[in-house]
C-alpha cells in the first residue's frame, strides 16, 4: 500500500466524490452502497494503477530522483494489483452498478494500454496525455453516475478530456528531464516544457469553454488550476521539481474543494 503512493489516493477518491455530488447537486442522491465505492476509488483505484504503472517502469523510474517509492518483488506487485481487481469485483457482485462497472472497464484497460508493452501508450504522443482522462475523468463519471445522473452529456465529456489531457501534460513536464535520460519520448519533451505548459493552459482554457455552455459560472472553475499549472514554469531544477511534487497534492486538492464549494452554492 506504501508503495501505491498514498498521498496519491486524494486524486481519484475526491473526484469519484465529487461527480456524486454534481449528480447530488442535480437531483440524484447517494445510494446506501456508496461507501464501499468511495473507499474503493481511495485505495483500490489507486492500487491497481500506481503499481502497474511502477511494475513496467522500473528501469525508467531508476533515472527520476522524484521516484523514491521503494521497488518491490514481482510478486508484491502481482498481489497488489490482484487485490485491487478482487476488491472491486466483490463490491460490483454485493452492489452492482452498470455505469460504474462500465468506466471502472474504461479505466482498467487504459492504464493497461498506457502502461504494459507493445502498447504503452506512455511513449507515443499525444496518446501520452488521454492517461489523465482515463484514470481522473473515468473517476468523476463513475461517481457521477452512481450519485444518480447516468451517462454525461458530450459537452461534459469533452470538457473533461479537455481538462484532464491539459492537467496530464502539465505534470509531465516534472519530468523531462528524467524521462530523456530513460531514453523515453513524450509529448512533454517534444514540445518542451515552456510550450507544454502553453498548451496545457490551453486545454484547461477550452475545457472552461465548453463547460461555460451549461453554465458560464462553471467556466471559472478552470481558473486555480490554471494557477497550478502557471507555477510549474518554475520546476528547472531537481529540486524545485522535488519541492512541486510534494506541493502538488496540496494545491490540487485546494483548488478541488474550492471548485466543489462554488458548485454547491451556485
């Protein structure tokens, strides 16, 4: 579980709860099973692809002074990864769900083509970047979904893969420099990390766009994490990017709770 970067866990398991309450919001409500999945979007979300993404990056992960995570076996991995998948199995047997199941699916084999040779998406931009929607956004539908509101609208969705791709890219650009050294492309070293950042914002800019289409309020939830993205500009070195790694769950999750209020007086 330490090695699945539990400082980590705040990402998946607020967004799934945060897409509960857009459908909350919206006139739906929480099932009397919603714990179980929230507690599983923490933890077991978080089991399955931290460690198989860590498992196919050992070499890479060796070149990052941000990786400091200690390896572990082969079979510490497997079992990590196999109590994820059977934790959710027996949750979706006890308290199924077909929207759940369907983008927890979504989520599983993304990172599975993300992570895992020949595939590994990692290293074929753009293809890099949807990594982000698939494991982030995935979490906001499932919990929007299971809070009551269904399938998303396409501008919602779109919105979201916006968002998501520019936040992905964003964070990619900690590391560049590790990732060259592994000998590795990605759309944040093609472009570079000034123009990454450019792009990034950009994303962020159109996911505002299209959400504003619903609500020109919602458009202004996009503004703290384009803050975020604006201080990554300043991770030139290893131990400004250390510094930001460590911040970042911090900033995230402000802007998160931040957003979250607005949506909830508004």
């Amino acid at each position: 579980m330490l090695a699945s970067y539990p400082e980590l866990w705040a990402y998946t398991g607020f967004l799934f709860l945060f897409g509960a309450i857009i459908a909350v919001n919206g006139g739906g409500a929480f099932p009397p099973y919603f714990a179980p999945y929230l507690i599983w979007f923490f933890a077991g979300a978080n089991l399955f692809g931290m460690l198989l993404n860590d498992y196919f990056d050992q070499a890479l992960d060796s070149n990052n002074p941000r990786k400091t995570k200690p390896r572990l076996s082969t079979h510490e991995y497997a079992l990590g990864i196999a109590v994820a998948l059977l934790s959710y199995v027996a949750i979706a047997v006890l308290f199924p769900n077909l929207y759940v199941a369907v983008w927890v699916a979504v989520a599983v084999a993304a990172n599975a083509a993300y992570s895992i040779p020949p595939l590994r998406l990692k290293e074929y931009p753009p293809f890099d970047v949807l990594g982000g929607p698939a494991s982030y956004l995935s979490a906001v539908l499932a919990g929007y979904a299971l809070g009551g509101g269904g399938w998303p609208d396409v501008i919602a969705a779109g919105a979201g893969i916006f968002f998501f791709s520019g936040i992905d890219l964003a964070f990619k650009t900690l590391d560049i420099e590790a990732d060259a050294r592994g000998g590795i492309r990605t759309s944040a070293i093609l472009l570079g990390r000034k123009t990454s950042v450019l792009v990034s914002a950009l994303l962020i800019l159109g996911a505002g766009g299209l959400i504003s289409l619903h609500n020109p309020l919602y458009g202004l939830a996009v503004l703290p994490y384009l803050a975020i993205v604006a201080i990554l500009t300043g991770a030139n070195s290893d131990a400004a990017r250390r510094v930001l790694d460590a911040r970042l769950p911090l900033y995230y999750c402000a802007a998160g709770f931040a957003v979250t209020v607005g949506l909830i007086l508004s």
